[in-house]
C-alpha cells in the first residue's frame, strides 16, 4: 500500500488496523472488569477472565504501543491501574 494511502487511513478518527472497535472495545471492557474485581492488579500474561485470554490481549497491547492508535493509548491511560511496563 503507498504511504499516502497509509496516512490517509491513519487519519480517520475510527480507523483502527487489524482490529475493529467493537472487539477492542470488549476487551478494553473486560480490562476494566478485571481490575474492578481484582483490586487493580495487572492480570498476568497468562490470565483467563471469564474464559477469555485477557491477559495475552494485554501483552499485545503493550507490544503494539508504539504503533496503536493515540485514542486507543489514551483510553489504556486513563485506568487508574494501566502500567505498560512494570521496570522502573
């Protein structure tokens, strides 16, 4: 794909690569359930949550940071639990 049409794509308020919104939505809902429910523990990476890999989703939206969409960074951002990395 030209980098042009990259750009244009990238643009767009909703546009999100690979993934649709309504499914990041789940997991991101899921996310806050989990930490509701688990005293804002980060769920490893290895956690199922009502028979979900939340915690592999979890991983992949730390890999990703550098390229996910802003809007999604500030969404993960504002749980009050959210690390992307636990070094200091």
């Amino acid at each position: 794909m030209p980098i042009e049409r990259k750009k244009q794509l990238d643009s767009l308020p909703h546009w999100v690569w690979g993934v649709n919104r309504k499914e990041w939505d789940f997991w991101f809902g899921l996310l806050q359930e989990w930490f509701n429910e688990n005293d804002g523990v980060m769920p490893g990476n290895k956690e199922v949550f009502r028979s979900e890999k939340l915690g592999r989703w979890v991983e992949v939206q730390k890999a990703q940071k550098e390229n996910m969409p802003i809007e999604r960074k500030k969404q993960l951002d504002s749980l009050p639990h959210w690390v992307w990395s636990l070094r200091k």
